[in-house]
C-alpha cells in the first residue's frame, strides 16, 4: 500500500466483448468472481486519486461522517494518518474490497463508471484477466466510486479486519495455499494482503483479490512451480518491459501466486515476492469482515475471540515481550499491521487473557510500541527507552534514559470525562500515564515542558505545564476545560491548580472570548495569508481554528464576533465550541 507503481499502457485489446456483455444486470453472482463483472477497470495509481490530501478530500462529506460515527474509537484514530496524508499511498485494500463486494452483488462497478467521465464505451473490459486496456481518464475529486473505494481503503483498520490476519497468524504456508486453491477452484474471491521487504529494504503492503487456482508448471528464476493461484492485482506490474513482446507473454502471468508443493518455495513475480522477504499476511473469504462498519446494509459478521496484540518499531538490541498475568513471553508473527507508521514493525500476539504488558530492550533505543486490546489502544515511545508497559485498566508507561517521550492513550469505553484520546508529551526518564476516577495522572521524574493534548471526534484540548512537582493530575472542570492540578501538600488531592486549556477562540488567554480574541486572530491570518509564521502557540492555534476546518482565516476571527455580538446581547449563553456545534448541526 506504500508502494508507487506506474500503469502501463497495453494497446490493440479487442473490445468485441464490451458489445455482447451487459454491463448493469449482472447475473446472480453467488460470491463468485467473474472478469469483467467483479473488478474494477479504475487502478491503484495515484492518477486516478491525485489531489492534496487525497484521502480527505476525495471522500465525500457523507462517508467521512459514516466512518466517524460507523468506526469506534481506535478504528478511527488508526485512519486518520491516512486521511491526513498528503501523497497518495495507495488504495490497494479499498479496490480489492469492494471488488468482493461486487462478487457478492453488494456493488457493481458497471453501473458507475460515467461518474468517471467517461462512457462505457471507452473501457474495455476482455475476458483475459491480464489483458487490460488502461484508459486514463478523469473524474471529479469527490466522485461517488472514488469515495467508496477510499472509504474501504480506510476499513483495513476496522477491528473486524486487523483481527482476522491475527486469527491466522499461526498458518503454514502450506495452509494457506490449501485454502486459496480450494476457493480459487471454485473461483470464490479471497482479499489477499502481502507483506514483504522490498529490494531497498523498506516495508512495503500490498493487497489483491484472488481469485482463481490452476495445476500446471511454471519457471520464474530458474525455479519451477506447480500450482498457481489467479490473482486480480489492481497495481499493473512494471512499464519499462511493455515492448519486449517475449516479456509480456511473461508480463501476463506475474501478478499471480506460483507455489512448488514439492519444497514449499513460493513468488509473485511482479513484486519480487517470495518465501525469503515477505508473508501472506492477510486472508479473508467472509464478506462480513469486508463489509464490516461498510456502507451497504445486508452482511453480517461474528467476530472471534480477541487476541490482543503488541506492536513495536523495528528492535535494534536483544527483547522481550511479557504477558505479566502469567509471566509468558509473547510469540512473535509477521504481518502487516495499521497504525499509519513507517520503516516496518515487529508483533507480538497473545494468546491468552487480556492482561497487562511489558516490552523490555537490553538497549535504550528508539521505541514505538502499542498494545491493542479489545476496548483500547494503548501507546508508548521514547527516543532512548528499554522499556514500555501496558495495562488495559488504563496506564501505559516509559522508562530508559531521559529523552523525549509520547504516551497515548485511546478507549472505545469506560473512560472518564469527555476525553477518550489522551496524549502526554515531555522529556523524562520515566513517565507513567494512568487513567483514575478523577481523569488523567501524568508521573514523571521531570514534567517540565510537559503537556497533555486531549481529544474526542468534536473537540481538542491542550494544557501545558512546568512544574517540579512529580505528578499532575488533567482533569475536566465544570466549564468543559481541561485543567492541571499539583499536590503540592503532599495530602492526596490535587488541588492546586497549575493551569487550564483555553476555550476555543479565546487567543489572548483571558478566559472570555470577544472582540480583542478575534483582533488578535486576524493579524495571525494576515502572517499566515502573507505565508509566514502565525506567531501564535500550539494552544493559541488549536483555539484560534474557530470553524474547525483546519485553516486559520478571517473566518474564524468573524466567526468570534457573531459570537460575541450574541453573547453581549444576552441571546447566547454558552461557550464558543457549543454555538459552533449548534451552527453546523
Ligand atoms: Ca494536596
Ligand atoms: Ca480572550
Ligand atoms: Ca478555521
């Protein structure tokens, strides 16, 4: 999914087909796969997806509200560096989805290919699954097919999804090719997701439909295969061999799955797969895990028992991974898992209880670790850490030397006040964030420049402190604030307050929002018009994004004074973040 391919152009494709299929009344389909009817004639290319933001502003106003309200709390934190993206990275996952949702009659791509501005007679479809004609055409940026693609391309990172590749993490290959040889003979789409080390050495993902199995014999590096799973691939293998005829015979057959059953070696040709740099990761038949938090009424999906899972960056020193309950160290798997990062990870599964965790290095190294338990995301990086620890009560921690640190937090319930994603920021050698009754308790052995950022699907927080005091306690006050308190008498309740979050549009840091807020706003829109740097805190920008369209402009600041102008004529009572919630709702 992070890899950038260039589609080729295949001339001289008949399109007699085109005149005797029927492109909308697509027979029953049974879940089978059928070319031609099931995939779409669109690719993963940054073509057909290109714009700023590509994620965000390709999907329409509606979908991006469905995956707020349809995804719980993780699932949506887990898309959003996707959909903050500035390049294309791909939509590999969202083609494949709902190529098997058109097998099962869920979706029919025929019917929407004039929202591509285009007619159906300029694509061809062939009944060759590798014979493409590849029409580059355009469409408009929020177009209905667009958005559906991208908003599955986002489903990867339902619970629904990510548990399934846990489930079978313990397969053999041999397992795995059974089981898409017995779906291909039958031609019953299967969602395939690799993982693999590319030839520079990076990560990379991908993801396909198979669809298809044969038994035959095949050479690819002077290796022979005997079994070959069709796959349609929505990334067209390289350009540069398009001209060598003697190469496209080869070119036709690289997207597929070769398997020798005799020594178990496996390659997809056209990514350079093979048993040495990558996995099958991902396997999925049941259209209820596809659809699972979709858009289209008509599936079901009973999931699993949860297995939890804890993921690192890429360890450089000797570790562990400890289930503390039974004092188990964790398996390790590969596969692909989401959470938006680069450079690759390494994952632990439990197969036991949910329980409490701890990731141990001999080094203090750069660490980035998460544990996904059934009701929360839980994440620790340190730039110098040997260690990271993990309770699903709610408390995640760091030690090592001092350096800078990252705790986060994220629940899909049981969590206290308003905030369900918690984030503390600072540099110490030790630091534990820990959920109470009260809110949030930050331990460090120095919360100097510390800071706690606190969200929900409406609204953000930020609170900054420096303090020599050695825990701060965030909690909620009864205007909706975020507010830092010390104990200082050492008496078990934290009542000294240290500071508070700003109410949304209150620049100046009064506590009231009028006029001289939105005075202040405006000379910063002017700084950032003229292209230079706001002037204002990381604070006063999260309070000064009155809209909450991710701009600061003179809209906000005019925003402030209709505010304003209704509170000061006693029309409006209450804080800027509800009048702005009552003005979109
Ligand atoms: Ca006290
Ligand atoms: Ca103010
Ligand atoms: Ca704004």
């Amino acid at each position: 999914m992070k890899q950038k391919k260039i589609p080729k152009t295949l001339a001289g494709i008949a399109a007699a087909l085109l005149m005797t299929t029927p492109l909308t009344a697509a027979a029953d389909s049974n879940g089978t796969f059928q070319w031609g009817r099931d995939n779409w004639t669109i690719f993963n290319y940054p073509l057909y997806f290109d714009h700023p933001y590509p994620y965000l502003e390709c999907m329409s106003e509606e979908h991006l509200e469905a995956l707020r309200s349809n995804l719980n709390h993780v699932e949506y934190r887990l898309t959003e560096p996707m959909l903050e993206w500035e390049d294309f990275f791909g939509a590999c996952y969202g083609i494949s989805a709902t190529s098997i949702l058109a097998c099962h009659d869920i979706l029919n791509p025929d019917e929407h290919y004039d929202e591509f501005n285009v007619t159906k007679e300029q694509i061809l479809l062939t009944d060759d699954l590798h014979s493409i004609d590849y029409r580059r055409f355009s469409y408009p940026q929020k177009s209905w097919p667009r958005s559906v693609v991208l908003y599955y391309q986002m489903l990867q990172c339902t619970d629904a999804a990510r548990q399934n590749s846990v489930q079978i993490c313990d397969w053999t290959m041999q397992q795995k090719i059974d089981y898409l040889y017995t779906h291909g003979e039958s031609s019953q789409p299967v969602l395939v997701t690799y993982d693999w080390e590319n030839q520079n050495g990076e990560g990379a993902a991908h993801a396909v439909v198979a669809c298809g199995a044969e038994t035959g014999s095949w050479e690819w590096n002077d290796e022979t295969y005997d079994i070959c799973i069709i796959i349609y691939d929505n990334v067209d293998p390289t350009p540069e061999i398009m001209d060598d005829e003697v190469k496209l015979e080869h070119l036709k057959r690289e997207s597929c799955l070769y398997y020798n059953s005799e020594n178990g070696n496996w390659i997809v040709p056209s990514w350079k797969i093979t048993q040495d740099n990558g996995v099958l990761a991902d396997l999925v038949d049941d259209v209820g895990i596809v659809n699972d938090k979709g858009i289209f009424p008509g599936t079901s999906y009973t999931p699993p028992e949860w297995k939890d899972v804890v993921t690192a960056n890429v360890l450089q020193s000797d570790y562990t991974v400890t289930a503390l309950d039974t004092q188990t160290e964790l398996p390790e798997y590969p596969f692909f898992y989401h959470d938006g990062g680069e450079g690759g990870e390494q994952n632990f599964v439990n197969h036991g209880e949910e329980g409490p965790y701890l990731l141990q290095t001999e080094q203090p190294q750069e660490l980035i670790s998460a544990a996904y338990y059934e009701n929360a995301m839980l994440k620790g990086t340190s730039d110098a850490g040997d260690e990271v620890r993990f309770d699903p009560a709610g408390c995640v921690g760091v030690a090592g030397e001092k350096a800078d640190y990252e705790l986060e937090m994220v629940f899909n319930e049981d969590y206290v006040s308003d905030w369900y994603d918690i984030v503390a920021k600072g540099t110490s050698s030790s630091v534990e964030l820990k959920m109470t009754d009260e809110g949030y308790l930050l331990t460090a052995d120095d919360l100097h420049e510390a800071s706690l950022i606190a969200r929900n699907m409406e609204d953000k927080a930020i609170v900054s402190v420096s303090t020599d005091a050695k825990s701060v306690l965030f909690r909620e006050n009864a205007s909706g604030q975020l507010v830092a308190t010390a104990d200082l008498d050492g008496d078990g309740i934290y009542e000294t307050e240290l500071a508070k979050s700003r109410l949304l549009g209150d620049l100046n840091g009064d506590d009231t929002v009028n006029a001289s807020d939105a005075a202040v706003l405006l000379i910063a829109a002017a700084e950032i018009g003229a292209g230079n740097a706001s002037g204002l805190t990381e604070e006063q920008e999260l309070a000064a994004d009155v809209n909450d369209d991710r701009a600061i402009n003179a809209s906000d600041s005019a925003n402030i004074l209709i505010f304003a102008a209704d509170v000061g004529a006693g029309s409006y009572t209450g804080t800027l973040t509800q009048y702005m919630r009552r003005e979109r709702s």
